[in-house]
C-alpha cells in the first residue's frame, strides 16, 4: 500500500542529507501525491525513470499465497516477468511463494520486515530490519536484492541509509492503479496506470490485500492484460526493474 494520508509523520531535518534524500525527507510529510511529482523531475532515478522504451512492472505487499500465485499464471500468459517487492514477514511464513515466483523468472526485491510506519528516527532498527529482509529474499533466491520500496513510499534518512548498508537502491514509483482502494475495478486500475504512464515509468501495483481492502487484488489481476497490451501497442516492452536501465547503485 503506497501512500500515506492519514496524520503526518514526524517531521525530519533534511539539511544535513544528500540531496536526494534530503527532497524525499522534506516530502515526506506530505501525501505521497504531492511529492511525487518533485522526486520525479529533481531524482528520476530515484522514481524509478529507465529507458525510455521500457516500462517496468512492480508488485508490493506480498508475498501472498492465495493471490500471488493468481499473478504468476496471469504474467506467464501475458510474456512478461517483474519485480516483487516482498515483506520479510510475508517472506518467512510462505517461503514456497517466494522460491516459486523467482523460479517463474521474476524479479525478488524488498519492501521492508514488516508494513510500518517511520514514526520515530530508528535508524539501527532500519538497517536491522533491511539486514534481515534482504537476508531472507538471498537465502530463498541465492540472488543478493537490489532494489528497496519503503512501505507508503515513506524514505526516511535512516532508511536510506539501512537500504545502502543492506545493498540495496531505493526505488519508487512513477505510475500506481490505486489498486489498494475499496472501489478499484479492473477499468479504474487500467486507467490509473495509463494517466500516469509514459515510456520509462515505473509502475506500482499490489499482488495482495494484505495491506488494502478485501480482495481488491481481483481487481489489479482484471487489469494486467490490459496494462500491458496497452504498453505495448504504444512500443512500450515491460519487464522488471532489473532491465529498466536504471542504475544499481
Ligand atoms: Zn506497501
């Protein structure tokens, strides 16, 4: 589940950060709607932007054993491979889920440990916690993850930090279905996504409810044809993050 609009979190200091993490600290009091747009024009990268030509296809939430499996039959029959954003959580409970969505040739990365909020500054907790989810991915894999999403899209300074201790690139998003609503339907994901899409986004959707209303994962499954048939008539190939052209490190 990306965005956070409910109270905001606590406000950090961005002075003394990178640059780019400082636009993503000084965001992130804001719902992720707003920031959005600035991450996408001062740190594309960090948006996920990769090759024009390309759009990458990203899962967040899982892993789940009713509605994942739903999604790996559904990208098979499509021709296309993408990228997991895991919970170690999730990980540990459905190991097979996670071993048989990277033997489907998919993409395994990490979402965090559990789908918290950063209330307080933790930054020993996040390196703990990234530590231990990308340990989990690699020891079901045998593939280090590349890639970090932090659970609302929320990147803190310390999960910055944790998310390059761990090896990992942070990466956001460029387009999402808003898929995680009550009322998404298959049409309303489809046209989400295709307000938001151009050739080099990245885009944002939940392969579960785990963190969403009940079953709307029905919904984002009803929309992935159109998805991607609607990339590629535009000449628009889709794959995961791993070959989207954006730089690891
Ligand atoms: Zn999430």
């Amino acid at each position: 589940m990306p965005p956070s609009f409910g109270p905001s979190p606590v406000r950090r200091a961005a002075a003394v950060l990178t640059p780019p993490a400082a636009v993503v600290a000084t965001a992130h009091i804001a719902p992720a709607a707003t920031w959005l747009p600035v991450v996408r024009r001062r740190v594309p990268r960090l948006a996920g932007v990769g090759h024009p030509s390309h759009v990458a296809l990203t899962f967040d939430d899982g892993p789940d054993p009713d509605s994942t499996p739903r999604f790996l039959d559904a990208l098979e029959e499509l021709g296309v491979r993408a990228t997991f954003f895991v919970l170690g959580d999730g990980a540990v409970r459905h190991p097979s889920v996670v071993r048989e969505t990277f033997r489907r040739g998919h993409e395994l990365a990490v979402h965090g440990w559990s789908h918290d909020r950063p209330w307080l500054p933790a930054p020993a907790d996040d390196v703990r916690a990234l530590l231990r989810a990308a340990g989990v991915v690699r020891d079901l894999t045998g593939r280090r993850p590349l890639w970090y999403r932090p659970p609302y899209g929320i990147l803190t300074s310390g999960r910055w930090a944790a998310a390059r201790a761990a090896g990992m690139r942070p990466v956001l998003w460029t387009a999402w279905g808003r898929d995680w609503t009550a009322g998404a339907t298959a049409a309303s994901v489809r046209s989400a996504v295709a307000a938001g899409l151009r050739g080099g986004g990245t885009v944002l959707l939940h392969d579960t409810d785990r963190m969403s209303a009940p079953g709307c994962w029905r919904a984002t499954l009803g929309a992935l044809p159109g998805i991607v048939h609607g990339c590629r008539r535009a000449g628009l190939a889709v794959g995961p993050l791993a070959e989207h052209g954006v730089h690891r490190r």
